[in-house]
C-alpha cells in the first residue's frame, strides 16, 4: 500500500510540516525504520531520535518545531500512529469459515450470520452467538451462554454456563470465564464449598487477555464494565464489579465483592482486598496493597496503600535505612567513648581527694 503524507494527515484530521507528497509505503519502529517507513515520537523527551531515523516521514506531537522530513502533528501520536498501523497492516486471517465438521453443538443452539466456529470447539444447549463473531478451535462454550455480535474469541478459551459476553469482545487465549468463586465455610477443621451459582457479564467493547480468570458470582453476576481493558495473567474473583473503561493490568488480583468505579487504573501485580469501593478515576500504582475504599481522584501505591507522595516519601527513608542504621551506629559508639571518659574522669578525681586529706 502507498500513501502520501497529505492522504495520512487527512485520514488523521492532522497537520503536515514540509512535503506533503512524500509518498509513505509502511509502518516502523523509529530505530527499525527504512526508506519509505512512517514513524511516531510519543514522549517529546524522545524527539532526538527522529534526527537518526531514516524514515519518510514522523507523526510526532504539537511540540516539534522542524525537521528535515515531512512530520504530521497531532495531539496524540501514539493512537495517531495506531490508527496508520491498522491502515497499513492486513486484517488478521481466519483459517476458517463457517462450522468446521469437527464443532459440536448442542440443542437449541442459535448461530447469528457468517459466524465461524473453528476445529474442536464444543458449542454446549442454548447458546446463542451473535452475527460475525468469531470463535477459534478448542474453545468451550457452556449451556445458555450469550455471545453477542463481531466478538473474537481466542483458542482454549472457557466460558462456563450461563455467561453473557456483548458486543466487539475479544478474549485471547487461555482465559477461563465463569468458574467458581473460591467459598469455603470451614466447621472443625473442614472446608465445606459454598455453592457458586451466579453468572459473570462482559460488556461491550471489553478485552481480556490470555490466561485471565474471571470467577462466576456466588449469586447474582460479577460485571467487567463497558470498554474495560484486561492484560495478562489477572484474578477477578466473584461478584467483583469494574466500572466502564477500566485499565487493568497484568497479575493483578481484585477479591470479591470489590466494586471499581469508572476509569480506574490498577497497575501491575496490585493486589485488592475484598468488599472494598473503588472510586472513579482511581490509579493503584504497580505491587500497591489496598486494604481500605479509595475515594474517586486519587492515585495510591506502596502497602498498605496511601497517597502516592506520601508512599513515595515513606519508601525514600526506607530506602536509606541501611546509612541511617550505619549513622545510629557511629553516634552510638561516639557517646560510649563519652561515657566511658566522663567515668574515667570521676574516678580521678575521687583518689585526688583522698590523697588531699592524707
């Protein structure tokens, strides 16, 4: 495909500085980039790099003042350059069309159109699936289960009875939905299983990543809210609640009955204790332990989880503990020499004396 930087800026609603006929024919890291490449500078602290590159043109922020090559600016490079990636790049291929013969479906299953069900996927009673989606080979889909329309879901994904998934859902590969919520009344030393009878809701627009588990409701339904964002690896147990747009990143785990609001961030591997409320807004910074609600507008890290400057202050002196024990150390040995020379002194003294009255 060739584009001309005139034809990217349009595409873009950006603006072009230099030669807007440069003719672009593909999409590259800006070190990687050769002759012809596009590229973007996301973080202006970076811009330095576009003097080495030898791309045809830069799709950098409103900051940049010149450049020998073409450069298109826009208040956002990154999803700028987003969309010149999906522009450039080919549609994924479905090795497959239709219901391979090896698919088995259950009664009263409801298939919308030009839906694909790949090799070894097993469709169980009363699912029904939405026009377009797309389902790879091995997944397991349970009774009653709802699948809405142009989803995607990856090999060996699990969706457990009952589960609703809506609209332009992508799972990747891995990810268990809708087993139970880890319950247990312990009597005399034995763990009797709470029965997990509830169902999980993915919302429209949400992408989970591979290997995430997303437990089933102990009643009623644990909710992943519209437009949410899972990475990798993550733990949502059951009736946990995400507010729309949520950024919820890798090994994180959320304990149950835990309720995010909108736009909340956790980042890597924080942990959320149960039956908390998180607030609209809220970043968890990465390994934070919350063990309190968090109010809306706030951005918490460390263990147990405060206010981010407060954490940041605490784990500077953490950090130069080992100078202050050293220091601690010194005085310590400084004012023994003290006390031992005033002992000293003292004791002098008192023979002196005693010389004096002989």
């Amino acid at each position: 495909m060739k584009k001309s930087v005139k034809e990217i800026a349009e595409l873009l609603g950006a603006k072009v500085i230099g030669d807007p006929n440069v003719v672009v024919t593909g999409i590259a890291g800006i070190e990687e980039a050769k002759e012809g490449d596009v590229v973007f500078v996301g973080n202006p602290k970076y811009l330095y790099r576009i003097n080495k590159t030898r791309s045809a043109a830069v799709i950098a922020s409103q900051e940049i003042k010149g450049f020998p090559k073409p450069i298109i600016k826009t208040d956002n490079p990154s999803l700028a350059f987003s969309k010149v990636v999906s522009l450039f790049s080919s549609p994924r291929k479905v090795m497959f069309k239709g219901i391979h013969s090896t698919v088995i479906l259950g009664k009263d299953v409801e298939l919308g159109q030009d839906v694909s069900i790949g090799p070894y996927a097993v469709i169980e009673d009363g699912v029904k699936i939405g026009e377009r989606s797309i389902i790879y080979s091995g997944v397991y889909i349970g009774y009653e289960s709802r699948i809405g329309s142009d989803c995607l879901i990856y090999p060996n994904v699990s969706l457990r009875e009952k589960t609703v998934v809506g609209n332009r859902v992508i799972i990747h590969n891995g990810t268990a939905i809708g087993s139970d919520g880890f319950g247990y009344d312990t009597k005399n030393g034995v763990h009797h299983k709470i029965p997990q009878i509830g169902s999980v809701v993915i919302e429209d627009d949400v992408e989970i990543g591979a290997n995430v588990t997303v437990d089933r409701a102990r009643f009623d339904k644990t909710i992943i809210g519209k437009g949410t964002k899972i990475d990798n690896l993550v733990h949502i147990a059951h009736n946990v609640v995400t507010g729309e747009n949520c950024i919820i990143v890798a090994q994180v785990g959320i304990s149950g009955s835990t309720t995010l609001g909108k736009n909340v961030t956790l980042a890597g591997q924080a942990g959320i204790a149960g039956h908390l409320t998180i607030g609209d807004n809220v970043i968890v910074g990465g390994q934070a332990g919350v063990t309190k609600s968090i109010p809306a507008n706030t951005f918490v890290s460390g263990y147990p989880a405060r206010p981010h400057k407060e954490a940041a202050k605490i784990n500077a002196y953490i950090q130069r503990l080992p100078q202050l024990n050293e220091k601690i150390s010194e005085l310590e040995a400084r004012l023994d020499k003290i006390n031992k020379g005033k002992k000293g002194s003292h004791g002098k003294s008192k023979n002196s004396k005693k010389r004096s009255r002989s």
